[in-house]
C-alpha cells in the first residue's frame, strides 16, 4: 500500500504503459486518446456519419478494444485499424444472438459493472458531448472498458447506454486503495454451540445455504503485491458484485471530465446534476420473478425476492447475509436493526396488551365508572353549561366514555410506564451487541467512515470561491470563510424556526377549531334525550377529539410534503463540506422539524388541554373569545389516546401506501410498452433504467419514518398501550414491503459499507431519556391515577371500599346565578357541579382551589421525581452491566487478529527464507538471516 500513500485521495491511478504486464490497457489508452474525427475514436462526429443516430466510436470500438489488444501491440494504425474491422463484424454477429437480458457486455464473457445513461440534448449538446468524451477517456485510462448500446438499439429510440467493465487488474488495484477485506483462510474458529430450544423456532427459519451464503473466513486488506496469499479460485467472481460497483462507482466519483476556469472538474454526480448523463447504476443479476437464463448469473435478487421481500414469508427470518452481500453493509445494517427492532416491539406489545386485556376485565367492575353510570348518582349529579348558550347536562351521559377510558386509565398505567423505560434501555444496549456481532461477521472490526462519506462534495467545490493550503497534503484545497458560513447558519437557523412557527400557527388553529367545535357539539345538550342517544357512543370531548385529529393529521401530511423540501434546500444552502456532514444535518433539521409536527398536538392534549380552564363565571378564554377545553369527567387519557390512534394509524397506512403503491405506479407507466417486448430485446440495463431511483437519501427517510414511530411508542405509550402492537404490525409489513420495494421497484443502489446506524443511534437515546420524564408527567398530571390515590389513602370515609365517593369528591359546586343570568329563569336548579378541587359557593374562599388540590399536587411532583429517578437508576444499572460488545466476538477478535497476523508472518517470513536460498551474497544473506530471526520472533509474540 505505500505505493499509493503519497497520492492525492482524489487522483485516480492510470495503468502502466505498454511493455508491462498490463499492457493492452495502455493500448486501450492511446487508442482512445486520438481526435475524435477517426474512425476509431470513441465519439461521435456529425460529419463523418454513415447513418442518422449512429455512432460508430462508441457502439462498436469501446467494445472491442480490449479484444484486440493482444493483436495490436506494436503494430501501425492501419493494422490496427484492420484488426477493429474484422472484430467488429464478429462483434455485430455476435450481437445478433446474444440475449439483451444479460449482465455481460456483448462477448458473454465481461461483467457489466455500471451503466450510464444518456440521451441527445439539443441544449448544450457539444458542451456535454466533449465532457462525456473527456469523462469516458479518462475512465479508459483507469483501465475501464466500455461498451456502448446506440440509442437506435434502445426501446425509446432516444437513450444511449454506456457498460462499464472493470477488468482483474483494475479491481486489484483499487480494492488495495480502498482497503478492501478478503478471504485469507477459513475461519476454523468453532461456532458458538446452538440453542436446545432452537428446534422451537425451525419454523421462523431459512435455508442455511440462504442464511449464510458464503463460507466464514479470516480475512485482510487486499494487496496486489501478495495474490497469492489470497484465495483466489477465479478472478471473475473473486470479488462479489457489489464489491466491484463499489469499486467503479469510486473510480466514477473521483473522474475527470473537464477544466474550466482553471477549476478541475470531477465526479459522475456533477455529470448527473448538469444533465450530461441521465442516470447511473450498477444492474441487478436477473429478473425479479424468474431466474436469469445465464449460467453465470448468480440470480441473487431472484432469490431474495422469493425468500424476503414477499408478504407470504413475513414470518420468517431475514437473510441478512445475502441482503449485505447484494446490496452492501449500509443497506443491510438498516434491515438488522428494523429486524430488530420489530422483534424487541414483540415483548413490548406482549405486555402491552396484556395491560389492555387487564383495562378491559376491570372496564365494568371499577366504582368510580359504576358511580357515573348510576341513575340514582350519576343521573342526579347537574354539571354546569359547556358553553354560553348551553344548557345543563347530567354527569351518567359520559357512562361509556368513562368506562372506555378505564381501558387506559388503570393500575396497568403506571406498570407499563416503568416497565417502557427500562424496554427501551434493554432495545437500545441489546442492539450495540447486535451490531457489533454484525461488525465481526461483516469485516467491519477496524472500519474507517467510507471514504466516498468523507470526500468533499462536488457542490462543495463548484460553489467555493476561495483556496487555502492544506497543512498535511500541502496542496490547495476550497474553503468557506468563517464570515460567510456564519452568515447561511443564520439564514438556515432563521428558516427553521420560521417553519417551526408555522407549525405551532398550525396547532393553534386547530385549538381553535377544538374550541368553537366544542361549543357546537355542547348545544346538542340541549335536548336530553339526544344528549343520552349521542353519548352513548361520543361525548361532546370525543366528538370534537376525533374530528381534530383527523384535521390535525391532514395538516401535519401537508406541512412534511413542503417542508422536506425546504430542508434539503436550507441544506444545501449551508453547503456542507462531505457526504457524511450533509446526511448529519439534514438528519438534524427533519427530525427537529417532525418532532414538532407530529408530537406538538400529543403535547398539547396530553399536558395543556384542561388543565387552565378556570371556574364557572370566569373561565379562562383563548384570545378572549373561545373557552378553553374541559377534559370528560373520565380523564382527558382517552382523548390523548384518540388522537394518539388516528395520527400512528393514518401515518402508517399514509406510509406503506406511498412506499409502495406509488413507484408501482410509476414503474407501470415508464415500461408500459416496453413490458410486452421479448425477452432477448427488452435489456437488462434498459428493464433497470425503467425502475425508480432510490436516490442519495433513500434510506434516510426509512430511518425518519421508523425513529418517529419510535417516538410514538415510546413518548405517550402511558396513555396508549397498544401503540407497539401498532408499531409491530407495521413493522412486520414495512419489512416486506421495504423488501418488495428494494427487490421490485428501484434500482440496484451503490454498494456502501456502513458499521452502525450512525446518528440515529444519538436521536433515539434522546428521544428514549425524553420518554422517561414525558410518560412520568402522563401519569400524573393526564391521567387519574394520582388523584384516585390520594382520595383512597387519604380522605376517602369507607375503609371497606375506599374509592366509594370518588366522583363526588372531585367535583366541585357552582352556583347557578354566577354562570350566566339567563340560567335563573330554571329555579328548580340552583347549583351545578364541575371537574375541580376548588372550595363551594358560599364559602368564604369560594372558588379558590383547596387543600385537597394542593396535596394532590404536591404527590403529583413527588411521583414524578420518584418514578424519573427509579427508571434512570435502572437504566444506567442496566446500560453498565450489558457490554457493548458480547465476551464472545470480543474473543473471536482477537483469535482473528491472532491468526490473520500469523498468517501475514509466516507469508513474508517464506519470502524471506526464499531471497536468503536464492542470495549468493554473504552480507546480504546475513541481513536477511537477521530479519528472518525478527519475523519468527514476532510470530511466537503474537
């Protein structure tokens, strides 16, 4: 590797010149080095065209250079000119029976790595027509062979597409730059011993040969000098697919293809943005639904399909193994941790509802529903007008409500709050072991951040004006001053707040149309029977509940679709300096964004709504108009669950609708006349060009979708415990249909290595802390269970049933002539009764909250800080006794480090002994003796 240590990360290395042991490829270079006027030159010249859209450089020399290169080493360029010719009509014959659906160039021998699309743009046409050219001989000089299918040969008539092919020495040599890990023996470290229940789960299990598709190995970094110490059975397929569009795709990223105003310009991506290539993508092996007719075809996305992405096998385990070795690490890394997590969600929804099903016996045995639904009780107890012009109403209509909130708002409340803290601690430290088994298992032990992350971004460049030296290459690198990178933070700061006050705009106008809702639905009081008929099913609170969800829920739908919009742009504004840093801010802009969205109208009912209303003849008013909200005498925990339902519910069936039904769509309407075409004309690059782009930030909105359901399992799940049976349903859908997705509808992605979630891992342990003190404050302030407590043990008169007398103690009494003067016409009701701990008409604190409110405050804030405290303490006791990383891939480490460098010793150290046996000279003999000595001796260290 010290070969390439002295060059610059972003210059690309040129093979060796014509005598060495890559010399065609030199010969491909000067072939494609002439002007582009010749008949062997890779471009196309209007004025030497036979044929309208035909361009003879490309379609058939690039394809046939490498061919001919062991016939034109030295010769003139009239031979080699003859030799194109012959080739090149073996070529169009060979064409003619080679199958279209194919991941191999023409001759049925050479792998097509990537493919690059393009199409005939009359705007700046020669300006990108001479960046192609430069781009492609550039590539050519890497070592790259091309091949390139005329657009006349193409289903639209209009797409050229450019096949890439990386040859053995072109891999080899950038699989050592990029420090890529290969097989160096079989891994003889005997496997952990199985499980004796193992046999229960045989039915959740795949085929072993699918699980793990390729043998264990020891491995190292690849060195082009020591081939020999790999195993290398074919170069061919020694290195995966995946691995070899990883390679190319790092080639593309870091290609020339112009120079304009002295700036060196570089990068696929900047080509894709100016429109001078269409798309750019390595293939998948075959057709989803059948396998390829190609013998070599290794038909891995056939398998995948069949085994992972289709509905029918929810039930089974992942093969994560082939999802890596297909798609990359940081693709596979996503599906571990969604597995994992949607397995974790399985005990928490266990419990979960088993906590309903205890709401659910208890609904018709508690006292204080059975006080509320008692005719002689609840009949005969008048509660106050909800609004102006409203009328009394008699506290049993909320009967089924009440009972419906006792399916929540029970003494499986407080367990399951407690018993959440310290599920998502377990979710969080369990999963680091996960992880790090994956990075064993995966070669990503002694991983360093990918380096196309931490390459400066192409926008980057283009939009930096000034140049400074960087203090380790010495060579001059762009820069943004201080000044203005202050200055788009705070226009990026500016904007965010902006949308997040927008927000909170959009919340208070759904308050308001809670408010004047309310007061709508409260008129229907008027007549009792229709009060008794409509609460059966909706109090006034629920009515008005459910609507506004349903509105809230439309607007949150809105806002998300133009806000990530403005995030990326606000991004982009800030011009972050590498891939990684982008992904990190945006990151931290939408899910700032989406917490606010999503969560801010859970807060307001789970923490605002009822609890500033005020007393009859002064309640408090938003604006001075609308009456603040009342909760149901049954707790304002069913309306926070309602609103909880509707917007979980909405978002994930919103969700799996968007990923899935609408690239079907489009997928459906691009192939639509291509779909019927034969087999052998349909080509496999065009079939995936026809498919949608997963794009850049494809999986960051997988990550943004799970880490908010995260959110809403985890922050109000005291008030909703069935929301991770929500949450597991979904996610044993999602998997399928991110698998269906992957499989079906996009594009194969670039293969990237990836050995964690990366910053999601810091979100979901903020959220996690945050759910601690949000689901504390339910508990006490939102739900009932403090008040209920302190009455049981502390003013209740009944010790054989000490919740006897509950509801009448909590209700306050009003006296009717300070509510409204038109109410005194009714003289048969003098008082009233609301929802408060405040002291009675007549009293000479009347009105003003007594002592009984304040004790129940008072335990209400020791609640809290004794369940925080309890929870925090578990959680840190249980984040410090589970290790991050299992004892067992700690020792299998090491014992793979211990034989790696035994292996790599014993290597140099035959070398050695081989110049000593073939050395004549004494002194050097000597030396090499010594060093010998020092390598056995490191050997038996190790």
């Amino acid at each position: 590797m010290d070969q390439f240590n002295g060059k610059n990360a972003e210059t690309l290395i040129e093979m060796s010149p014509a005598g060495d042991e890559t010399g065609d490829i030199a010969v491909i270079t000067g072939i494609a080095g002439e002007s582009p006027g010749e008949d062997n030159g890779p471009y196309y010249d209007p004025s030497n065209s036979s044929r309208e859209g035909e361009i003879p450089g490309n379609s058939e020399v690039l394809s046939t250079t490498t061919e001919t290169a062991s016939l034109i080493h030295g010769p003139t360029k009239v031979m080699q000119r003859k030799h194109l010719l012959f080739v090149n009509r073996r070529f169009r014959i060979d064409k003619q029976i080679h199958s279209k659906d194919s991941v191999f160039f023409c001759d049925g021998v050479r792998r097509i790595d990537f493919i690059l699309s393009y199409v005939d743009d009359p705007k700046d046409a020669e300006k990108k027509m001479e960046r192609r050219k430069e781009f492609e001989m550039n590539l050519m000089k890497t070592g790259l062979e091309l091949e390139t299918e005329n657009k006349d040969d193409s289903e639209d008539g209009k797409t050229y597409f450019t096949k890439i092919h990386a040859p053995w020495d072109v891999l080899a040599t950038y699989a050592e730059v990029m420090h890529i890990k290969v097989p160096i023996k079989e891994n003889d470290i005997p496997q952990a011993r199985e499980n004796p229940f193992d046999w229960l789960l045989k039915p959740f299990r795949l085929n072993p040969a699918i699980i793990n598709p390729e043998p264990d190995y020891f491995t190292a970094p690849f060195s082009k000098q020591r081939q020999e110490l790999f195993l290398i059975n074919d170069q061919e397929t020694f290195f995966s697919p995946s691995t070899r569009n990883r390679i190319v795709y790092y080639i593309l990223s870091r290609c020339k293809y112009a120079t304009e105003d002295g700036k060196r310009k570089f990068g696929i991506k900047r080509l894709l943005n100016n429109g001078t290539y269409t798309a750019a993508f390595p293939l998948h092996d075959c057709r989803y639904w059948k396998k390829s007719h190609d013998p070599k075809s290794e038909n891995e996305r056939y398998t995948l399909y069949k085994e992972w992405a289709r509905f029918g096998r929810f039930y089974k385990e992942q093969p994560l193994h082939l999802i890596r070795k297909y798609y990359g690490e940081k693709i596979g890394i996503y599906f571990a941790w969604l597995g994992f997590y949607t397995e974790m969600l399985g005990i928490a929804g266990a419990v979960g509802f088993i906590c309903f099903l205890y709401g659910c016996i208890t609904k018709d045995g508690n006292i204080w529903s059975e006080e509320i639904c008692d005719a002689e009780l609840g009949g005969k107890i008048i509660m106050c007008p909800l609004c102006y012009d409203c009328d009394f109403w008699r506290l049993n209509t909320t009967c089924e409500s009440t009972k419906n909130s006792h399916l929540f708002d029970n003494a499986a409340t407080l367990f399951f709050a407690v018993f959440m803290g310290i599920w998502v601690t377990l979710f969080l430290e369990l999963w680091k072991r996960r992880q790090a088994k994956l990075e064993y298992e995966w070669d990503l032990v002694d991983f360093e951040e990918e380096q196309q992350q931490l390459q400066i971004r192409p926008e980057y460049e283009a939009k930096c004006k000034h140049y400074k030296k960087n203090p380790v290459t010495q060579e001059p690198e762009p820069y943004i001053p201080i000044s203005d990178q202050a200055l788009r933070s705070c226009v990026s700061g500016a904007t965010v707040l902006f949308w997040i006050f927008l927000i909170l705009i959009c919340i208070i106008a759904v308050i308001v149309y809670r408010l004047s809702m309310y007061a709508t639905f409260a008129k229907i009081t008027v007549n009792m029977e229709k009060v008794r008929y409509i609460g059966t099913f909706f109090t006034p609170q629920m009515a008005t509940s459910v609507t506004a969800s349903v509105l809230n829920f439309i607007i949150i739908m809105i806002l998300n679709y133009f806000y990530e919009r403005v995030a990326i742009w606000i991004t982009d504004l800030e011009i972050p300096r590498t891939h990684l840093e982008y992904e990190n801010r945006l990151t931290m802009k939408m899910f700032l964004f989406q917490f606010v969205n999503y969560y801010s109208s859970c807060f307001y009912v789970a923490f605002f709504k009822g609890k500033f209303i005020g007393h009859p003849g002064d309640y408090n008013r938003l604006f001075g108009i609308w009456r603040n909200e009342e909760c149901d005498p049954g707790g304002c925990l069913i309306e926070l669950t309602t609103q909880l339902t509707i917007i979980m519910a909405g978002k994930q069936i919103w969700g799996n609708i968007q990923e899935s039904f609408l690239p079907w769509v489009k997928n459906w309407w691009v192939s639509r006349n291509a779909r019927h075409h034969p087999e052998r004309l349909y080509s496999r690059w065009e079939q995936d060009h026809d498919l949608q782009d997963m794009g850049q930030l494809g999986l960051f909105y997988e990550y943004l979708e799970m880490v908010i359901q995260f959110g809403f399992v985890t922050l109000f799940v005291a008030s909703f415990p069935l929301a991770p049976v929500l949450a597991l349903l979904n996610n044993i859908i999602e998997i399928r249909v991110d698998a269906w997705k992957f499989i079906t509808q996009f594009k194969r992605p670039m293969a990237a290595k990836a050995h964690s979630i990366g910053i999601w891992h810091q979100i979901l342990n903020g959220v996690a802390v945050f759910s601690v003190v949000t689901n504390a404050f339910i508990v006490a302030f939102t739900s009932d269970m403090i008040p209920r407590l302190v009455y049981m043990y502390a003013y209740s008169e009944n010790p054989r049933l000490p919740m006897q007398g509950y509801i009448n103690n909590s209700l306050s009494i009003a006296s009717v002539s300070k509510i409204h003067p038109n109410l005194e016409r009714n003289s048969e009701i003098l008082t009233c009764r609301y929802k408060d701990y405040r002291y009675p008409a007549g009293h000479p604190s009347e009105y003003k909250h007594n002592m009984q409110f304040w004790h129940i405050l008072a335990a209400k804030m020791a609640f809290i800080i004794i369940l925080e405290h309890v929870v925090f303490l578990v959680k840190f006791a249980i984040a410090a006794l589970i290790p991050d990383v299992p004892s067992e891939v700690k020792a299998r480490i090491k014992r793979e480090k211990y034989l790696t460098q035994k292996i790599l010793h014993e290597y140099e150290l035959n070398k050695l002994r081989e110049t000593l046996a073939g050395s004549g000279n004494c002194a050097g003999n000597k030396e090499v003796s010594v060093q010998a000595e020092k390598v056995e001796l490191l050997s038996e260290q190790l």
